[in-house]
C-alpha cells in the first residue's frame, strides 16, 4: 500500500470506520489523478495535506478538516458548476458506507461546500480548510504562476475571451475581500503575497 492510500486507511479507521478502506482510496486516488487535472490533480491533494501537517497539534476536528481536504475536489469538471456539492455527496455516502457516523460524514461535507469560497467560513475548522485550499495563492510568484497555467489548462475548451471574463471575476471577488485567509497564521505568511499574485494574474488577463 502506497503512502497516500495507507494515510486514507488510517484516516477513516480513525473516524471509526468498520470497513476495508481498500476500494474507496482507490477509487478516491484514480479520481485525483485523471489526466484531464493538471492543477487539481494527486499534487494538489497532497500539497493540501502537507500544509494540515504543518497545522499546530491543538487543531480540533483535525481528522474532519482532513477527510474534507481528500475529498473537496473528488469530483472535479471545469464545465459544471456543482463540482463541491457532488464532491460533498460523494463523501459523506463513502465515508458512512465504510462505517463512519453519519454526523461526522455530515460534517464533512458541510466543510467541502465551504470550498465553493463564495463566503468566508465563520467557524474555526471551515477556515483553515479553505485557507489551505487557498495558500497556492500566497506562494512564490513562480508556483503561483504555475498554478494559474494549471488552470488555465484545464478551462483550455474556453476561448480566451470567455476565460478571461470569468477568471477575472473570480480573481477581483477574492480581492476584494477584507481578508483571504481566516485565520492569523496564513494571514501572516500568504496575505501581502497572495494579493500581489491576484494583482499581477488580474493585469495579464487584462481587460
């Protein structure tokens, strides 16, 4: 058993699970790596996991924040427009279907929803998923770069225009915000850069 899938194992043995994990991280990890995912792909995931190990140790609801990181982008199509939602459905009727409790399968799909970053999250563990989920934005101007290619690849059927329009709009919705990351750890490490990326992103697609 490869790393990632063992730390899946051991993740939902630790929700309670009474099940063989075996098929659903399989499942899981053949999703992750489809060919057509060239930001939100097994790099992404596993980017998304290091940055909750760096978490301090005191974090509640750890093993929730870290089922809803394996699983808020288990469903991923640039043409729809529901991907956190059928990704939340698919956890919660996985992780109940390997024995966790249906609260806690509930819960973290409350937490992938979160990751439509429409709305800040209010709650503790809501935030430092998504700010996780947005410290590629903080990073040096060279991943940051490169994630945005990643995306733009991924929208590559979108004429220039058309991915221009709604990047944009994505891009000057999150600046506009008072504050990207809810919490004051990746606030102090990803904020000044990640707003001068979404600048620098922002003038190139011009318009």
């Amino acid at each position: 058993m490869t790393p990632v899938r063992e730390r899946y194992a051991a993740l939902v043995r630790r929700l309670g699970s009474s099940g063989d994990p075996g098929a659903a991280a399989d499942a899981l990890l053949a999703a992750w790596a489809h060919p057509s995912r060239i930001y939100h792909g097994t790099g992404h995931l596993v980017d998304c996991l290091a940055c909750l190990d760096g978490e301090p140790g005191d974090v509640v609801e750890r093993d929730l924040i870290e089922a809803a990181l394996w699983y808020h982008d288990a469903v991923y199509d640039p043409r729809a427009a529901d991907n956190e939602e059928r990704s939340a459905v698919r956890a919660r009727q996985e992780l109940v279907g390997l024995g966790v409790a249906f609260h806690k399968g509930e819960n973290v799909a409350r937490l992938i929803r979160l990751t439509r970053h429409g709305e800040p999250p209010t709650d503790v563990s809501g935030m430092i998923l998504c700010d996780i989920d947005l410290s590629i934005l903080g990073r040096p101007p060279a991943e940051f770069d490169a994630y945005d290619a990643g995306i733009r690849a991924e929208y590559a059927w979108l004429p220039d225009d058309a991915f221009g329009k709604g990047r944009r709009r994505v891009l000057t919705r999150l600046l506009s915000r008072r504050f990207l990351y809810g919490t004051e750890r990746f606030r102090r490490r990803y904020e000044s850069r990640a707003r001068a990326n979404l600048r620098r992103a922002v003038a190139r697609l011009g318009g």
